[in-house]
C-alpha cells in the first residue's frame, strides 16, 4: 500500500534515512540505517558524469544528512535512451512511493507507458514526460532577461549589425522547451542591437543560421561536442567581430570558450557571454571573469528537492495547479550577484519565494525539513 502524508502548517515528525547511489543502469535496492522511511523516492538523474547534473544528487545527499523522513534511491541515466529505459523498468520494479525522472531527450513516450501502467506517482524534470507532473523552468523567459542584460552592456561598448557576431548553443535532442532559451535570447538581442528580426518560433533546433550575424550550432548541452562544434564553425567568424555567446547550459558555454580561446577569439574587449546554470563555473565566472556578463541562475544544485517535494505532494494526491510546476529561477548580473550568492557560491541562504503555480509545494514534509525557501517554514 502506498503510504501518504497529512499535510498542514506543521512541521512533521520524521524518521532518519540513507541515501545511496546507483551507476548507471545499475540496481537500486538502497535500505535505510536509521530507521524504516516515511518515503521512498526513486531518483534517475540525466548524467552522473556531467558536473551540471551531478550536483542535484550531492546537494539533496547534503541536504539528507538528519531525519526528513525520505529515502531516495539513485539511478543514473548516462545521457542515453535505454538506460533511461532500463532504469524506468528497475524503478517500476522496486515500486516506491513515486518516481523523479530526469529525462535524456524529448522522446519519452516509451518510458511515459510503462511509467502510466504501473500508477505510481512520478515527476519529470526540465524535459516533459506525458505521464508524469512536468517540474521546469521558463526556458523562453531565461533567454529574454538574459539578453536584455546582454544586449544593453553590448549595445553601450558600440556592438551592433556591422561588427558583431552571436553565437548559439543548443541541443536538438532536449525538444522545444529547452531551446527556447536560445531563440527567445536571439530575437530579444537582435532588437536592442539592430539585427536582423526573426520570429523566435521558426528558429528551429536544425536551422543554422539565422539572419546575417548569428550561427546557431548543437552542443549537446556538454562540453565536448560544444568545443568541437566552435572549433568548425570559428574560420566563419569574420575576422575582427565581436563575438557574443549564448547556450543551453554552462557545460556548452565553457565547451565553446574553450574553442574561441584556441581561436583568438576570446579577448576581455571582444567576448561577452551570458552563462545559464547557475552551477560552480557559472556563479566563479560572474564573479571573476569580465566576458561573463550574466547568469541565468535555475538554482540547478537545488532542483532535487523541488523534485522530492512535488513527488511528495503528489504521492498524497496533490494536483498540481498548472501545467508545468516552476522551479526557481532569477538571471544574475555582476551588480545582483551578491543579493543571491554572497561568497560567489553556489550556496544560497535562502532560495527565491514560491509563486502561486508551485505554492502547494510549501505544505511538503521535505520543502519544511531544508528551510531553504524563502517564505516556507
């Protein structure tokens, strides 16, 4: 029988736990040390080898060091779909009280199935399940405030149509949602600097380039295939432009650095990058490095417990109010950096308030044991 929770202003009793990690495609089988769990949550996470993704399983295992109540069994996906598949099978099998799936690319109608058949209550994170609550943030409205900040800094150096070439990173794989970052960046910096205006929603994760001063290239959200994708397209630049850099995620970002670094291309005066992650490279950079102009901050070491707490919410029979429950999220500047991240960390004293489409996460036993989010206790 699943096991549910009461939820109210109280802070709720609860029993201690363990965490334990699975590789990839590997058993779960985690068993508490302190005491039978309130909670069981299985937890596949899209790479555990990737720096971006990885941290959301060692922050919620910081975060579980006392009694919450919860046991969380980990999977790794590895980037690759029959992973993923496998490890939907072996979390199905294990039958927890719900199930956290960070998905690997937007075709998952085949564990959406498997995970609909088996009524376990699941959570699908930054990339939609349709069987699950989709737990996301505003791709589309992280790359408006970045490049508004983006464009107003190059827009006052003198970039413009004449001297300025963008560069996009994104991840034909991860679907729609995920790219809007970098088509909504685009058509918000092409009107501040005088480019040329291209309605967002034809920009295509295949189209590679868009109007006469941006080169859009896939990067597969990692670093690799984002270095060597720059490391092509870099003799196209014309020789003596500026160069703006934008994409999916940091990973990407710094893949791409490293190629416009080898390039020439790099300089302090013909750089400026809008960063999106809010991860340890990301927050240093901000803080140090005079190209890094922005960050967009998805607060990603902390989505793990917006993960469990939905699961939570939704193992007790909680409907979510709207489509896609919003994670936490705000785009950084040098100026603001501070106000969120004092030590130019990725710790956080307190993570931005709930809005009113995630505020029935603030009755969730795990949101109430971290009190971390400001405005919850």
């Amino acid at each position: 029988m699943k096991k549910s929770f009461v939820f109210s202003g109280a802070v709720l009793a609860a029993t201690a736990i363990a965490l334990t990690g699975c590789s990839s495609g590997g058993t779960a089988g985690a068993t508490s040390s302190g005491g039978a769990s309130q909670f069981t949550l299985d937890f596949a996470n899209y790479s555990e080898s990737v720096p971006l993704f990885k941290v959301i399983h060692s922050t919620l295992d910081e975060q579980n060091t006392s009694a919450s109540g919860t046991t969380i069994n980990w999977y790794d996906n590895n980037g690759d779909a029959s992973t993923m598949l496998s490890n939907t099978q072996l979390m199905i099998s294990e039958n927890p009280d719900a199930i956290a799936m960070y998905p690997v690319s937007a075709a998952t109608d085949g564990i959406s199935k498997l995970l609909a058949d088996s009524g376990i209550p699941c959570v699908s994170v930054n990339i939609a399940t349709p069987a699950c609550s989709f737990l996301n943030i505003d791709n589309k409205q992280l790359g408006i405030d970045t490049g508004t900040i983006v464009g107003n800094l190059a827009k006052a150096k003198g970039w413009n149509a004449s001297n300025t070439t963008i560069l996009l990173g994104q991840n034909a794989a991860a679907g729609e949602q995920v790219n809007d970052c970098v088509r909504y960046f685009y058509s918000t910096i092409a009107s501040i600097l005088g480019l040329e205006e291209i309605d967002p929603t034809t920009i295509t994760p295949t189209t590679t380039t868009i109007g006469a001063n941006a080169i859009q290239f896939d990067g597969q959200s990692t670093l690799q295939p984002s270095f060597a994708a720059v490391q092509g397209l870099a003799p196209s630049i014309p020789a003596g432009n500026n160069v703006i850099l934008y994409t999916v995620n940091n990973d990407s970002t710094n893949g791409a650095l490293r190629a416009l670094t080898d390039a020439g291309l790099a300089g302090d005066d013909k750089l400026m990058i809008g960063g999106l992650g809010g991860d340890s490279s990301g927050i240093t950079a901000l803080a140090t490095d005079p190209r890094w102009v922005a960050e967009g901050d998805i607060f990603v070491s902390y989505w793990g417990e917006y993960a469990t707490a939905m699961a939570q919410a939704l193992a007790a029979g909680v409907k979510p109010p709207a489509a896609v429950t919003p994670l936490p999220q705000k785009v950084l500047d040098k100026t603001t950096l501070a106000q969120y991240h004092p030590d130019s960390t990725t710790a956080v004293a307190k993570l931005p308030a709930l809005v009113p489409d995630n505020q029935f996460l603030a009755d969730t036993p795990y949101l109430k044991f971290v009190d971390n989010v400001e405005g919850v206790n």
